[in-house]
C-alpha cells in the first residue's frame, strides 16, 4: 500500500470517516471565526487590551476546567461529549451571530461568547484525543492523526479565506453564522456514529478519585510526566518564537509578504511530514518524538543567526515538519499506552501541563527583544528548545521507550 493508501486507511471505517468530516468541517468554521472575532471586537471600539482579554478569557476558561473535562470523558461516552460541545459551542456562536446581525452586540457578549467557548474547549479537546482508539485498531492510529492533522490544514488554508469573504459579504455576524453551521454540521455527523458506553473503569470509583485519577497514573510514568513538563518549557519557547521573535525578523526582512510565504512554508512542511507519517512506524518513539523536537529547535536558532529571505522560508518549512512530527508521535504514544479508561483524563493532564506557561510566552519574548535584539532572542529562544531535547535524551526513560511492536518483538 503506497503513502496515500495508508494516510487514508481509517476513511474506510465509517465512524471514523464521519468523524473526520465533521470536524474537518467544523476546523473550517474555526479559522472563520478567527478572523471575524478580532474585526467583530475592533469594529465595538476594542482596545488593544481588549482585544487580548478576549484571548485570555478564552485560555483561562479552558486551561482551569481541562481537568475536569477529561475526567468527565472518561465517565461517560466520549461520542456524546463532543457532540454536546458542539451544540453548546452552535448556540453560542450563533447567539453572537443573531446579535451582530441585528446590530445589537456588544464587547461583553464577546467576552461571554469567549468564555462559553473555552468551557467547551475544555471537554472538547480530550474527548477528540481519547476517541480514535474506539473507532480504530492500534496499527491505523498514526495514519489517523495526520488525518486530524490534515483537518487543521485544510481549515487554515480555507477558512480565513472564507471568513474574509463573509465579512465583506455580509459584516462578522455573517462570519459568525457561518461557524455556527460549521458546529452543526459536525453535531450532525457525531449523531450519525454509534454511541459507544463509556470505560468500564469509569462507573466504578467516586469523582474525586476520577479528576485525580490521570494525574496519579502520568506520575507514575516517567516518559509521561518528564516528556509534559520538558514540553511546558519547549511550548513556551516555540510559541514565543513563532508569535513574537521570528515576525520582528521576517517583517523588516522581506515585509508581510515575506511573513505569508513562511506561513504557506510551514503549511508545506507539515504536508510533507503527513505524508511521511504513513510510511513508516517508530521502534525508538522516544528518539523520534525528540529528534524532530530538537529539529524544529535548530531551526529556529539557525533562523535567528541567518536571517536571509531564502533561508527563513527554508527553515520554516523545517521547522512546520518537525513540529507536526513531533505532536502525532506523542499523540499516538499516547493512544496506544494509555489505558482506555484513562486516555480522556491522562490527555487533559498533557494539555495542561505542556502549555501552562505558553501564555507567558509573549512577554517574556518582549523583555527578550527588548534587552537584545529580535535575532538574539530567536537564538537564545531556539537554544532553550534545543537543551529541552538533549536533556531528554539523556534519559533512560526516553531512549529506551519502543514502540508496543518492537517491545514485543524484543521480548520474544
């Protein structure tokens, strides 16, 4: 079976196949409402500060309750939770859109609108993380996380276009609207697939023991908990680079347009690396999560060191392979060591730690540039990403981790 046959595998199973129509439809909604709610805001009188509230509001919402969530997936059927996420996130979002049509929104409906949002999140993310194992066998989950990786990819290439289009059309609240369906049509597709109960684990212990219950097993394991705590500080020093440093050097370089082409650069990479997942499967997972890790990591520092127009773009498109690598390695990890009844609540307690300082992120990349230089803080920045890795590497733990294959091949 060549690349695409193995990349589009999990299509042939129908639940998964509905799945992933959905949501790839409903992506396409999010990346509308990404540019409809910063001109919504603006267009209210919106404050740079306001503006970024909105972010935080959205961040601290679901970062406070993704404990919680994952518990609650792991209680009850996984299919039923993101299918009432989306409806919860249609009502809400289509709330704001009968709002801004009837010209009667407000800055504070956004803010509401943001908060409803990131409680959803919060359920949302472990229930999409924790599903694919039910719908699928072990050997067909990398190829399915490049297809939820390919999702994101097809709605970042057309939903800002699209959203674009409908606020000239029609204003935000066309935009919003439009999210809104994108929300229903994946509610739709999720009632299509057959509720499967939840883990048979989950009826058996109280609440309490339930919310404590992934955090006690990532501890338990150290390729777990050091790999979420290295990546809270490799997260933190990405995001700073690819949201601060790395446009403070593209900008004066080559001007926005040079910023677009390193943007369409890192969509390329990440093409390239879907189609590389399905061609082979990881003995070493450890070496790889981290190899590609450390990759995107030298990247970074050789794109502050370099700074030509061709060699950012270069070091992007590496950089958009090594990250997408990266995370399907980890999520696949994750899929197939976890037990079933703990994925939902294991990944809530991934999510939060590996981000829980991304939101400082922006600010200590601002007191960077401002002590240096825009090109020393993507350096130093990259550096931090690149001894992250090297630490882990230096673990046991980490090198000696193999794939559920390898293991028992090397067991027999």
């Amino acid at each position: 079976m060549g690349s695409w046959g193995r990349l589009l595998a999990p299509l042939s199973n129908r639940d998964f196949a509905l799945l992933w129509a959905g949501q790839t439809f409903s992506t396409i909604g999010d990346f509308i409402f990404a540019v409809a709610l910063p001109v919504s805001a603006l267009s209210l009188g919106a404050s740079a500060v306001e503006l970024g509230a909105l972010v935080a509001i959205f961040a601290s919402t679901q970062v406070a309750l993704l404990i919680l969530g994952g518990a609650v997936v792991d209680r009850a059927s996984r299919r039923t939770v993101l299918m009432a996420c989306d409806l919860a996130r249609a009502v809400a979002v289509g709330i704001a859109a009968w709002l801004a049509l009837a010209h009667e929104l407000r800055l504070q409906h956004l803010y509401v609108l943001q908060a409803a949002l990131g409680f959803s999140s919060a359920f949302f993310q472990p229930a999409l993380r924790a599903i694919a194992p039910q719908l699928l066998p072990p050997t067909l989950l990398p190829s399915a996380n490049a297809l939820r990786s390919s999702a994101r990819l097809i709605g970042r290439s057309l939903g800002p276009v699209a959203g674009a289009i409908l606020i000239v059309s029609g204003g935000p609240g066309l935009a919003f609207a439009a999210n809104a369906a994108s929300f229903a049509v994946g509610a739709a597709t999720l009632a299509l697939i057959p509720a499967a109960s939840a883990p048979r684990a989950a009826s058996t212990v109280t609440w309490r023991a339930q919310l404590g219950g992934g955090l006690h097993y990532a501890r338990a394991v150290p390729w777990i908990w050091t790999t979420i705590a290295l990546f809270a500080l490799w997260n933190a020093a990405f995001n700073a680079a690819q949201n601060v440093t790395i446009p403070l050097l593209a900008l004066p370089t080559g001007g926005p347009e040079l910023l677009a082409a390193m943007y369409a650069a890192y969509a390329v990479g990440q093409v390239v690396a879907i189609l590389a997942l399905v061609r082979r499967e990881w003995a070493r997972p450890g070496l790889a999560l981290y190899g590609f890790a450390a990759l995107t990591a030298v990247a970074i520092a050789a794109a502050g060191a370099l700074r030509s127009e061709a060699t950012l773009l270069v070091l992007w498109c590496v950089s958009g392979i090594g990250v997408l690598m990266a995370t399907n390695i980890w999520e696949t990890l994750l899929q197939q060591r976890v037990p079933a009844a703990l994925l939902g609540r294991v990944g809530s307690v991934d999510l939060f730690g590996s981000f829980v300082f991304t939101p400082l992120a922006p600010y200590v990349a601002g007191a960077l540039v401002s002590a240096t230089t825009a090109a020393l803080a993507t350096v130093a920045l990259g550096l931090v990403g690149v001894a992250t890795c090297v630490f882990a590497l230096a673990l046991p733990a980490i090198r000696n981790l193999r794939a559920p294959t390898a293991a028992r091949a090397s067991s027999t």
